[in-house]
C-alpha cells in the first residue's frame, strides 16, 4: 500500500480508501466484516462512510453501513488502527426520512452523536458535509439554471462555527465537504483564515468518465493545500468492463437500481468501450487502468474504491501497484479528447 496524509495535518491515510456505501443493502453484515479485514490486511487504513448509506437511501436501512462499521471495529477492537470519515447528510427530498433542517447546529449535533453512537467510538477523524444545501449542479447535473428564486440562504460562518466547536469537544478531529463547486470551496476556505476550521478534503466524483473536477477544483486542491477523496472511480461499475456489449450482470448495481443511471448513458458506454481497447493495448485490465489513472493525480489524497464481491475488492486495491507509464495517459488523453465528461 501507498500512503499520504490528510492535508495540512499529521493524520497518515492509504492511497486506497475503501468506500462502504454497499454494506447493508447489496452487501450483508457479514459480506462487509469481509471485506473490512481484507482491507486491512492489504494495508488499508482509511473507511469513509455516511450517515446517508447504504444507497440507495431508504427509511428502512438508514444508517445501517454505520452500525455494521460499528460491530465490527468493536469486535476487532481496532479504533486506532482506522482513519474514519463520514458524513451528515444534505437537505432534500432524498434526505427527509433523516432530517430537514440542513446543516443548522442542532442539525449538526445530532447527526455526530448518531454516527458517534452507531460507530460505537468517541470521535470521527473526518466529518464531512455530503452536498450543500442549497440548489447547485450536482449529482450529474450538468448545466447551471437561474437561481433568482430559489430563496436561499446559507450561513458558511455559522456552520464553520459550528463544526469548530464539535472539533473543541474532540468528536471530530478534521472537516471536509463534499460534492462542492468552486464558488463555495473557496468561501469555505477564505472564512477558515478567520480562526475557523479549515476543510482539509473535498469528496467529489472523479473518474475517466467524469474529469469536471480538474475545471477549478484541482486548482484551488493544489494551491490552497486541499485533497481530494474521489468517488466512484469506476463510475458505478462501468469502468470495470462488466456492461460492454450490452451485459447486464444480474447483481450488478444498474440492475438492481435502474434509476442511478449517473454514469451509464450512450456516451459512457462509448468512451467506455474505447477506453477497454486502450488498456487492452498496453496489457490491462480497464480496471486497473481507470483506478490507476484516478491514483496518480497529484490533487487527489485517496481514491475511494467500492466492491460487492472479494475479488473485486482485490483488482482494486492492488491498483495502486501499477504506474501507467507516458504513452497510456497519452492515449486515454486522446478519448478523453473525443468524449469528454460524459457522466457529469
């Protein structure tokens, strides 16, 4: 395993962060003990979770990736061997069987007491605000509408403040946001220089189909000291191959859930496909190339992979022993040339 350090801190994490938003809907309890000491075992020390999982969100499994994480770090009795992110979920009609007050303080205080309880340890290493609060393009959202009447407001300083003091009484040791665009990452950071925490992470989709990150955001990472966590990597599945030619794996997660369809349209199925034939030509797995690829930017701290099976667990973490020489990254340049960002 490779490792760095959460920016602007002494916190050691694996280039490798194993995502955990399967445990407890595709994955059992047992399946997610599993693959947790498999982690381990190949070096991996960084989990990153969320109140919000498993996802598909529903009433009815809510929190559940946070009690199976939980059971297990209890029965290992390896707290200080993990570095543990999670997340307090935004406002929206997705959330609304959580909470529907945003990130307000008693919002914020609630939320870190649950996962707190259901992680069953006394502090989190990285919370994270999971999206904003107000209406942006997100989750695939590629263009940006008026906003003349969305009636929002948001109060940075107060939720810095806020979260300042969660810091204070040792719940949480650092903070991060998530799913964020330019404008407010940088309002985050600017406010921070007022003796205010200062976001150390940002965690936003990063994949060959999804490079919007490097517009901005991979600027303000470098400059101002910031990593960033990449999700889904392999684009739900879809870079690892299994859906070319039309397959449809019967446990796969476009199956079971049509409706997250983020990165499965007809132009990432087709840079999909011409991706596969450029790892074909040097020798690799399109998995490997596609993780490969997200590991070697120099904005990125951990790259958050996800499986459902063991096997998948181990082609992605043994990623990060492949360096993709000048010519591959020349030739991924030149689809990303053809089709570029196609599941924004």
């Amino acid at each position: 395993m490779k490792y760095t350090v959460l920016p602007s801190t002494d916190i050691k994490v694996s280039k490798i962060c194993l995502g955990t938003m399967t445990f407890g809907n595709q994955n059992s309890e047992q399946e997610g003990f599993e693959q947790m000491d498999y982690a381990i075992d190949r070096g991996v020390n960084f989990f990153d979770t969320a109140e919000l999982y498993p996802v598909p969100a529903t009433a009815k499994l809510y929190a559940d990736t946070e009690k199976i994480i939980g059971k297990w770090m209890s029965k290992k009795n390896n707290r200080d061997q993990i570095v543990l992110a999670t997340k307090i979920a935004g406002p929206g009609d997705y959330t609304k069987h959580i909470r529907t007050t945003g990130f307000s303080k008693s919002a914020l205080n609630s939320a870190v007491d649950g996962s707190l309880k259901r992680l069953k340890t006394d502090y989190i290493d990285l919370y994270q605000l999971h999206w904003p609060e107000r209406i942006t393009n997100t989750f695939g959202k590629r263009d940006f509408d008026s906003l003349v009447n969305d009636n929002w407001e948001e109060n940075f300083e107060s939720i810095l403040f806020n979260l300042k003091e969660l810091i204070s009484s040792g719940k949480i040791r650092q903070i991060g946001i998530s799913n964020e665009n330019p404008w407010a990452f940088m309002k985050y950071l600017e406010l921070s220089k007022k003796k205010l925490p200062k976001t150390i992470t940002i965690q936003n989709p990063y994949s060959l189909l999804n490079r919007l990150f490097e517009i901005g955001n991979s600027e303000i990472c470098v400059r101002e000291n910031v990593g960033l966590l990449a999700y889904s990597p392999l684009g739900f599945g879809v870079l690892s191959g299994k859906y070319l030619k039309g397959k449809m794996p019967a446990d796969s997660r476009l199956k079971l859930f049509p409706n997250l369809s983020r990165f499965s349209s007809e132009n990432s199925m087709k840079a999909t496909k011409m991706y596969h034939a450029v790892s074909q030509k040097h020798g690799l797995s399109l998995t490997q190339m596609a993780l490969s690829f997200v590991n070697s930017r120099s904005f990125v701290t951990s790259n958050i992979i996800g499986a459902t099976k063991l096997n998948q667990l181990k082609e992605n973490i043994e990623s990060i022993e492949i360096d993709l020489n000048k010519d591959v990254l020349k030739d991924i340049d030149e689809v990303h040339k053809i089709i570029p960002n196609p599941a924004p």
